[in-house]
C-alpha cells in the first residue's frame, strides 16, 4: 500500500509541475523523473534512491520555475498562472466559498495569497504558510542616469542586506515596470537569456587597485559606485554618450528619463540555477532566500485537497528590508483578508471579536532560509546547534523572546518524526550574527507561530547553495505541516 500511495503522489506531482509552467514537456519531465532515477541506482537501498530521485526530480522543477521569477512581482506572475491552470479563481465578492474552493488574491502584484477553503468555519482559525519573495538586488535611483566619460551608467540603491563586493564584475540583468503618466505600463526584462546584452559593475585590475587595498572588505566596493554600465554608444551625428542612451530608451522602450522616477527596476544576477558539485546533490542559484520556501509552500498548496481548516500560503514582499510597505508582512494585508472571509460566512452576525479569536486559532508555520556551516568558516557558527546542509530542515531557535512556544515545536517534532523528515536546529552564536524573519510580525497579532527553513551556503549573494535533499525536506515538511498538524494528540 504505501509503494502505490507514493506512485499516485508521484504522478500528482508530475501533474503539479507541469501546471506549474516550468517550460517543461511531458516527456521532458519525466525523462528527468527517470535520469534521477538512474543517477541513484547504485546509492544504496531502494528506499534511499527513490527518496534521492524525488529529490532531483523536484529540484529539477523548482530550478525550472526560479530561473524565470527572478523578481517579486515575476514571482507573483508565474505563481498566479500554475494556481489557475490547478482550478484557482481570484477571490472576488462573488467567488464561491464551499469546502474545497480554491482561490487567490493578488496584493498589488507584489505579494499573493492563495488559500483552499476548508470544512470548519473560517472563524475556527486557519493554517497558514508564509514565506518572502523578495531576494537581494540593486534598485534604480529616481534620477539614475549617470554620465561618466565614455559610458553611461545607472546609479543605484541596494534591497536588502548585500556585501557589495559580490556583485561586481558580475552579469546583471535589468527587470521590471515603468509606470508612464498616460498609464501605459512597459515592462523591461534584458539579460536573462543567454543571446541578451548584460549589464556589469566593473571592478579595479589587481594592477591598479591601490585605492581599494586599505579599505575593509565590506567597504571595498562603497554603495555609490555601485553603478552598472548601460551604455557606451558614440555616432558622429550625436557626440554626447547620455543623449544618445535617452534616444535608446526612447526608441526601444518609449519612455523619457522623466519615466523612471515611477519606475520599478531592478538589477538582478543573470545566472542560470546550476547543478553544484560532481555529484549534482547540490544546487546553485540567485534568491533561494527565500524562494525556495516559496515555491515548496506554493506546490503544496497546489496539490491540498479539501482541509479541515483552511489552508494559506502567504507570499509576502520587503522581508529583506523589514517587512515593511502594504505588501509586507507589517501590513494589514493578512488581517483584511482574514476578517473579509469572516465576514462574508457570518453575514449581519458578524462581530470583530469574530477575528480576534480566529487569529488566536490560527497556526502559522514561518518558512525563510538560513546560514548553514560554511566548510571554509565552519567557526563562524556553533556545530551543535547549527544546520549542515543535506541533514534536512532546521527548527529556528534564536532566543530573547524570539523563539516559538516549546510545546508547537514539540507538535512539530512529533509530525516530522512521524513522517521520517529529517530536522535539525539554528541557533546562533550569542553575541554573533541573527536574523529575523516575517513570524514575529504575526506573532504580534496572537497568531501562533513557529519558524523553520533550510541552511544555505554564501546567503545573500548572488549565486546561493542550496542541497537538494534539503529543498525537497522543506516541501515535505510543509506538506505534513497541512495535513497533519490537526490531528496530533
């Protein structure tokens, strides 16, 4: 019975994957099932290799669906498109609220909930997943525009907690929006594919960088010289490089420099997610923190049936910057949201006590990623209480107020046992680092809630580590979190 309820859960993540829009044919996907297969005949024991081919078989997609939501709102894009391939609907007054449902609401293209209505009424509380899909990048200033000799470059401002000096001598690839006055939106994605311009800060000649050698290494490439190169172009007719990169812009896109003031682009690596290692156990790409606890978060909801309680995956925007905005997880977004679904069960009978006591009833696991031990700087975290990668997902204990209740992680432990996923802890040094992560913020309005993820190696940067194994825990782990968190004793 079990080898025939894991075929079915294979065969409804093949469906799940390719709704998913991950580029992927029928047949490709399943001749990745079937090379992941036949990478791990000689693992071990049958047990061991299935569970190494699910993992490469779900990296394989999840590598697919990151390469293309390289941003927030492209996230928000290409989640939306496979929840409505799946039978999601956007929540309007008229959308249908019986057991089963399955619909979303779109906060501002920069955020998402989705959620499928569950049989206990929606003021018994609710489960919920919340993850970020924002990652590290380079915003344009208002006026970026900068004249610097034979070139142009764009001036710009960093999202998130970078060490500058990565990012250099980097290929970068320009996405997003301008908003025009008329209302014409124009979208610009330059750098993603492989026959694309990119876009590069360059760095000093280790013959001529005499400047930077007394700088510490946080500062030795300083925020305002991080300004790509855009343009070089020189004609005789017009002599001036910056009058000739308006022209451009102009020409190719139809804005004005006046446009970019209500302009929303970013700088982001233009790097393929790339198997890691001989072995491919591991996987490289830009922004797994914490699109990786995204995409697991949005898989499992598009593959729940009718729950208990209803189930929600929050995709929330500005983590790296604070949670803040009304697409951050500071906002009122969640609460609204929550108190109009109250209200459209409840009818005139509804009172605003009604969602004060669902929050209190509600559950709420909090997905981001982490440091794991670096093998070049193991010393910069405690073994004990540190996550390696491969081992698993990590319960987050930091202390000082900011550690879950014991007796929900115990809840937890005992599902994660129960189903064999594996788990480990993040503590940090004391005194030494930290990290925070959109949990506190729900747990500001009484919701119970408890945080985990998976360890990553160079966080942050524009090219993360992750281990497949991990990533593929964190989907299990999220999946039991759904179905099996009512029913502990």
């Amino acid at each position: 019975m079990l080898i025939r309820r894991d075929r079915r859960v294979r065969v409804f993540a093949l469906v799940v994957g390719l709704a998913l829009g991950f580029g992927l044919g029928a047949s490709r996907a399943q001749e990745a099932a079937d090379g992941a297969t036949a990478d791990v005949v000689e693992a071990g024991d049958s047990g061991e290799a299935e569970a190494r081919a699910a993992a490469h078989t779900y990296a394989h997609d999840y590598k697919e669906f990151i390469a293309t939501a390289v941003t927030e709102v492209r996230f928000v894009e290409e989640s939306i498109r496979a929840a409505e391939r799946m039978g999601f609907r956007e929540f309007t007054a008229e959308a249908d609220l019986t057991a089963g449902a399955k619909l979303y609401r779109n906060n501002r293209d920069r955020a998402l909930f989705l959620f499928v209505v569950g049989e206990q009424p929606f003021r018994e509380g609710f489960r919920i997943a919340a993850a970020h899909i924002d990652a590290p990048h380079l915003d344009l200033k208002a006026r970026p525009i900068l004249p610097s000799g034979a070139f142009v470059q764009f001036q710009t401002m960093p999202h998130g907690g970078i060490k500058n000096y990565q990012w250099v001598s980097l290929p970068l690839a320009l996405v997003g929006r301008v908003f025009k006055k008329t209302g014409e939106v124009v979208k610009i994605e330059v750098g993603l594919r492989p026959a694309e311009p990119v876009f590069v800060i360059p760095d000093l000649a280790p013959h001529v960088d005499t400047l930077q050698r007394t700088r510490r290494s946080r500062d030795v490439v300083q925020g305002e010289e991080m300004d790509p190169v855009v343009y070089s172009q020189r004609t005789k007719a017009a002599a001036n490089v910056v009058n000739n990169a308006k022209a451009h812009l102009k020409a190719v896109y139809g804005i004005e420099e006046d446009d970019l003031v209500s302009a929303e682009l970013n700088f982001v690596p233009a790097l393929a997610p790339r198997d890691v290692g001989m072995d491919g156990e591991l996987l490289g790409a830009y922004g797994q923190d914490d699109r990786s606890s995204a995409y697991a978060a949005l898989r499992v909801l598009l593959e729940t049936g009718t729950p208990r309680h209803t189930s929600m995956v929050f995709l929330a925007n500005n983590e790296e910057t604070g949670s803040n905005n009304n697409t951050g997880a500071q906002s009122g977004a969640l609460n609204d949201l929550l108190a109009e679904l109250i209200y459209r069960q409840e009818g005139d009978g509804y009172r605003d006590v009604m969602t004060r006591r669902a929050l209190a009833e509600t559950l709420v696991i909090s997905c981001d990623a982490n440091p794991g031990i670096n093998p070049i700087w193991a010393a910069s975290l405690e073994r004990a209480n540190a996550p390696e990668l491969g081992k698993g997902v990590n319960f987050k204990v930091y202390g000082r107020g900011n550690s879950p209740n014991a007796e929900t992680t115990a809840r937890l432990r005992k599902i994660y046992d129960d189903e064999k996923i594996p788990w480990q802890v993040m503590t940090y040094k004391v005194g030494e680092g930290g990290g925070g992560t959109l949990g506190h913020f729900l747990s500001d309005d009484n919701m119970e809630v408890i945080d985990i993820g998976i360890p990553i190696l160079s966080l942050h940067s524009p090219f993360e580590i992750a281990a497949k194994s991990d990533l593929h825990a964190l989907y299990r782990a999220l999946r039991a979190f759904f179905e099996k968190i009512d029913i502990v004793e």
